[in-house]
C-alpha cells in the first residue's frame, strides 16, 4: 500500500517563530488533507489540499502532486497550535494517515 | 449542530464484554469509515461503507462488526472485548469521489 512520511516527528518551538511541516507519500494520491489534532483530541480540518496552494490565516498548505509531497507552514506561532498535525493521503478508496508531527509552542 | 456525532465519548469496560460505539453524520454524505487510534497516536482505517454497504474492511479481527441501518449512520459493534482494544475510536465521513472527510470527536474505549 502507499506509504506516507511525515517529517519533522517533533517540533519545539518559541511562540511567533514559524515552521514547515512535510509529508511525502509513495505512490499517486487522489486527495489529501491536513488535520491538526489538539490536546483535547478533536481531529480538525486544516485543509483539502489535492494539489496547489491554500492559505488560511497564520497557515498555509502546498501539494505537488507530481513529486509527491505536501507543505504545511504555520507562521507566527501561538501556544494553541500544539498539539499533532497529520496529512492523509487518500487511493483507491482508502485513506492513509502519517504518524504525524508534534508541534509544542512555548509561551 | 455537529456534523459527525460519536456517542459515548468515553467507554471503560471489563475484557470479554460486548460494547457498541454510534456515528452518525447530518452532512448527506455517501461515505462513512472508523478509524483506531493506539496509543502511539498512530490512526488506521478499520472500515469504509459507501451507501450502507462494506467497502473496505482492513484486516480488522472478526470480534469488530460495523453496521450502517442507512448511510447516516454507522456503528461499530465488538464482541468480547480485549485490553489491545483499548484506544480511541473515531468515525468519519465524506462525499463520494476525491472530497474532504470530516471526523466525529472520538471514542475513548478503555478496557479492564
């Protein structure tokens, strides 16, 4: 099945400063979306990303599906963007998930 | 009004009881999975429905049963539980074709 890598797998970081955020996945993708889970364990849509650019607010995502990865970029870092960010990548019917990057954001 | 809707929120029950965990989506959509997070937070389909009917069903023991009474809802029923079983549990939906899938707020199933 397809494989999906996410880098880093742990992020420190001082509240303002940026990041970037990297899935890379094996094989042609369909679909993928970033989600960002919070302390409290709630899965939340950052964004539905296929291919190109999004930006919303402080975050913005970038695909190129035809090398196979995604960019996530937070800017300006807040305390409340801890937590795990995790792409899926979805073929043939079926999703896959990275094991995710975990974000903490000191005050 | 939440568009993914897990119920219970959290579960703690003894090994070798049978338990079940409801979903259901108000979105209208064709397509409804759950999901098993471990502990390590790593998040791997258990099973896909397209319209009440088993689509994807991922190596999942024979003690898991979904059941989807219409494509609103599907609940995941498990038979003699097992402390391995002990993760969160989350149920998701989206359209048919390449769309975004959206997630209920997961089941913390704790087996003793």
């Amino acid at each position: 099945g397809i494989q999906v890598e996410q880098s880093p797998p742990d992020l420190i970081l001082q509240e303002g400063a940026n990041s970037t955020l990297r899935c890379n996945f094996s094989d042609s993708v369909n679909n993928l979306q970033w989600f960002h889970q919070n302390p409290w364990g709630q899965l939340i849509n950052l964004f539905y990303i296929p291919s190109g650019t999004k930006q919303n607010g402080r975050l913005s995502a970038t695909t190129v599906a035809t090398e196979r990865y995604s960019l996530l970029y937070i800017s300006s870092s807040q305390t409340t963007d801890s937590g795990v960010y995790f792409c899926a990548v979805y073929s043939a019917g079926k999703s896959t998930f990275g094991d995710g990057t975990t974000l903490t954001v000191k005050p | 009004d939440t568009a993914v809707s897990q119920t219970p929120k959290y579960l703690v029950t003894q090994m070798g009881n049978d338990k079940s965990i409801k979903c259901e989506q108000n979105l209208g959509h064709d397509t409804m999975y759950w999901y098993k997070q471990d502990s390590k937070k790593f998040l791997k389909i258990m099973f896909s429905y397209n319209n009440k009917e088993l689509i994807i069903n991922e190596t999942v023991p024979n003690r898991f049963s979904p059941k989807s009474p219409d494509k609103a809802h599907l609940n995941l029923h498990i038979n003699s539980l097992e402390l391995g079983d002990s993760a969160v549990y989350f149920c998701a939906s989206r359209t048919r074709g390449n769309t975004e899938a959206f997630f209920g707020q997961g089941t913390r199933l704790t087996v003793v």
